[in-house]
C-alpha cells in the first residue's frame, strides 16, 4: 500500500495570471505574458462571469500565450487554469497546454446550454517537472478561426506553484507508518 505526501508551495510562480493587471493600456492586461501571433483580452462583463475577477486572455487559433517561468531543474510544480470558448460556435473548443517543448494535456469545452454570461469554465490541473531553470508553459488554441465568428478560447486563473519534497519528519513518520501497517498485516496473516 503507498502513501504519498502533498504539500503544496505557497504563492503563484506566475505573473498576472488572472490578466487583471491593468495600467491604462488595452495591451497591458497581456503584461507578462507573450502572444503570438496575436491575443486580447475579455473585460468588464459582471462579477461571477469570469473565472477569477473581470478579465480573462483571449486565444483565436491558431494562436498561442506564453510565459517564461523561473524553475528548479527536477522540481515538481502543480498548474492550475481555467478555460472557456465561444458560446455562440456550437462546436466543442480546445486547448493544448505546453511545458517547455512538451505536450502536457489537452482540454475541452462544451458550449452545450452557455452563454456569455454563464461560460461554465473547465478547470485542469496538471503536475509538471522542471528540467530546466527556465521553462515557457504555453496554451494553445489549435483550432482555425472561423470567418463569421471565431473560435476561441478563453483562459483564465493561472497558478503554478511548486510542490515541495516532504521533510524529514514527514519521511520518519510515513516510514514508521508504513512499518507498523506492515507488521500488523503480518501478525494478522500468521495469528
């Protein structure tokens, strides 16, 4: 039987996650991320719309939002996000989400009963390893725009935190642990 210990590290490694960074410039809500070829934003819809605050990147494919990431070489770090589509497509939008040159998920959603003002936004999760001290986590939206009203993707609430190694109290008691539930598995089995 394995146990396994989760700490999770406090604080966000990314920078404006949640694009609600503002200084008066349309183009700032991009602050720290890098699009390419093109991104924007979504802005000023009702409180509860977006999956964290007012604001959320926009991603008409194909097109891709990156951010580099200061990183320790075989550290694990959990990634959280949000994602949404175009509720006005009935097709099912995707995302693909990248962790230095490697596929690490791909995520949909549905925009069965959605509109703009109930997205029903996707949450994933993915644990990722660094192998370098910096790595580009990039989202994806692979798919082609349409003419009349595009696809898109809507991404929101990006937190990367590290997980830390459990310490040395952890590793004695779960070692201890693991012995006892041995032992007793044992006596149980010769008694």
């Amino acid at each position: 039987m394995a146990t396994t210990i989760c700490v999770r590290g406090q604080g966000s490694l990314i920078s404006n996650g949640s694009f609600e960074n503002f200084n008066g410039d349309y183009l700032d809500y991009m602050q720290d991320w890098v699009p390419q070829p093109f991104g924007e934003v979504l802005y000023g819809y009702p409180d509860g719309t977006m999956a964290d605050g007012y604001v959320c990147a926009v991603l008409a494919g194909p097109s891709t939002l990156y951010q580099d990431v200061p990183t320790v070489p075989g550290q694990s770090y959990d990634l959280s996000f949000a994602m949404a589509g175009n509720p006005i497509i009935p097709e099912i939008a995707s995302m693909n989400v990248f962790w230095g040159e490697n596929m690490v998920g791909k995520f949909h959603w549905d925009p069965t009963d959605r509109d703009i003002l109930h997205l029903g936004w996707v949450y994933g999760t993915v644990r990722l390893v660094a192998s370098e001290s910096t790595t580009r986590l990039t989202f994806q939206d692979p798919m082609v725009a349409g003419y009349l009203a595009p696809r898109l993707v809507m991404l929101d609430a990006v937190e990367l935190t590290a997980v830390p190694e459990p310490d040395a109290i952890q590793l004695i008691v779960l070692g201890g642990s693991a012995l006892l539930v041995f032992g007793w598995t044992r006596w149980r089995q010769m008694g």
